[in-house]
C-alpha cells in the first residue's frame, strides 16, 4: 500500500471524506482532529500554541515573506521514519502552510524519493478537481468521481431551491481577516455567487487582498461574513471589538438588517470540496432564509454577531 503524507488539512480532510484514509501516515499540525489523534504530524510552525492577535500574525508573516524565512518546518526525524511514497503539498498560499520548496529541501536527505504532488486550487471547480488527483494517485480515481458526483448533487439542489423560490441575490461580503481587512479570494466568491450572492469586493479565482474600510462602508453590504482564516468562531469573537469600534459600523446595512455572522474559517478557506459545500450550504440559509435552512449538523458553524 502506497504511504502518503498530507501537508495539507484540506488533503487530509478528502481523504477522509474518501475512505482513504489508510493510506495516510504523516500530517500537519493544522489537520482536522480525527487526523491528529490516528496520525502523526510531520509539519510543525514556530507559531504553534501561540496566541497572537491578528494584527501581529500578518506582521509576522509579511516580515517572514520579506526575508524568505518560513514559519512552518518538517520534523524530518517523522519524515524518514515514514518514509512516504507519495506527499501532497501547495503552492497556492506561502503564508498559512508549508509550500513545495520547502517540501523538497526537507525530502532532499531521505533515501527514497517520495513523489511530490502540489494541489494547488484557484477557483471551486479547481477543489474539485484536486479530489480526482489525490484519488488517482492513490490508484482510485472511481472514488474521487463517486465523492464529486455527490457534492455536485448537493450544489444542484442549493441552485435548483433558489430558482424556484425566484430570489434575488445578496450584496454580500466575506472577510477572511480582521486586521487589517482582507476581502476574499479563490473559490470564497464562487461559493457565495451558488448561495445565492454576490460579493464586488471579492477577488474570484485570486489571492485575497487587503482591504481599505472606507471601501467596505462605500459598499455597504446587506449581509457581512466574517471568516478569519484559521479562526474559530470563540477565536474571531475575541476581536469582532476591532470592527465594532470603527467609524460607520453601526450605519452598515448588515448591521442594520442583523445580518453579520461569524463562521468557522474551515467552511471557507480550507479547501477541502466537501467543507465548502457546506459553506456553500450555510451561506444560502443565511443568505435566503425564507428559502433554504441550514443544516441541523451546521448550525454550530456559525454564529448571528448582534452585540
């Protein structure tokens, strides 16, 4: 049986989701919780058991992109322990996981070679796609179309509800992070745009950029996300008073119609495809109410922010 190591937690999400999980020995420290009580992580950050606010993380990380150091390293005693035949890795985003450059530094002293594969989606069909390259690699590609076919059955009937019910989309905005603003990027705007929304700030199939205020209030969204990636809802309400206290806040129609909403950051900017159906899923009820209910195993994603 091929050996994998997952250094990333979308990775190790799919091939839960897949059953294939028997393939994988080595992992993140960031990977979902099944994954780090059955396996053993290999990719660790300097930042880990840290408590830093947003303003500092983005600090940190932009000084570590300057200087071309990386915060996250491979505990390369794991690694040759393992011994994988397979490592899946990214290169989408050097800020929040271990990309492939420094992959194949840390590979370069093992005796055997692993197979370095980069799953490195831009948009949600592109998510969707890395489910076939991860089930082909591991000789399964019928599971990885089995799994997608699924997911898109769900997508159809999120799209199929709200063209009978003959809505009109949300002015929407998802924050991926707090301080300073960063709008979102990726697959976030195609997962909005099924829900039944649409957000002009937004970077569809693109990095995430930061994000001016003055541009927010100008836009003023009917419905506010606020995702922070890798936050929790407990971690992001710890600085929702960075929001609240700036100038406009209150006059926002969000605010104003009881439409902010906190979510856990893994329905969004992990990319693994069966999470972002779920965000997809959340966002439509949230979106359109009258339409669509969350999902009963949902409704502890997300929180009605109403300070």
């Amino acid at each position: 049986m091929l050996k994998v190591c997952s250094f990333l937690p979308a990775v190790t999400q799919m091939l839960y989701d897949m059953g294939l999980q028997d393939h994988l020995y080595g992992i993140t420290f960031e990977c979902p919780a099944i994954a780090l009580k059955e396996k053993k992580p290999v990719v660790r950050c300097v930042l880990e058991g840290k408590n830093y606010t947003s303003k500092e993380i983005d600090i940190l990380f932009s000084e570590s992109k300057h200087t071309g150091d990386s915060l996250y390293y491979v505990d390369e005693t794991v690694l040759k322990e393992i011994a994988p035949d397979i490592i899946f890795t990214q290169d989408i985003c050097d800020v929040c996981q271990i990309d492939t450059e420094c992959t194949a530094a840390a590979t370069a002293k093992l005796a055997k070679q692993p197979e370095l594969i980069s799953i490195t989606p831009a948009s949600l069909e592109d998510v969707f796609a890395t489910a076939i390259t991860i089930a082909k690699a591991l000789d399964n590609e019928e599971i990885g179309h089995i799994y997608i076919k699924k997911l898109q059955a769900r997508i159809d009937t999120v799209i199929d509800t709200l063209r009978k019910t003959r809505v009109l989309p949300k002015r929407v905005m998802l924050m991926e992070w707090i301080e300073p603003i960063y709008n979102c990027g990726h697959w976030i705007p195609h997962q909005i745009g099924y829900a039944g929304g649409v957000d002009m700030l937004s970077n569809p199939s693109g990095d995430s950029i930061v994000t001016k205020w003055e541009k927010v209030v100008k836009y003023n969204p009917e419905v506010l996300v606020i995702a922070p990636c890798g936050f929790t809802i407990k971690r992001t309400l710890e600085e929702m008073h960075i929001l609240t206290q700036r100038k406009e806040w209150h006059n926002l129609k969000a605010v104003k119609g009881n439409n902010v909403f906190i979510a856990d950051f893994d329905l969004f900017t992990q990319s693994s495809a069966n999470t972002l159906v779920n965000g997809i899923e959340l966002l439509a009820g949230l979106f359109h109410p009258n339409s669509l209910k969350i999902p009963k195993e949902l409704t502890g994603k997300y929180m009605c922010f109403n300070p």
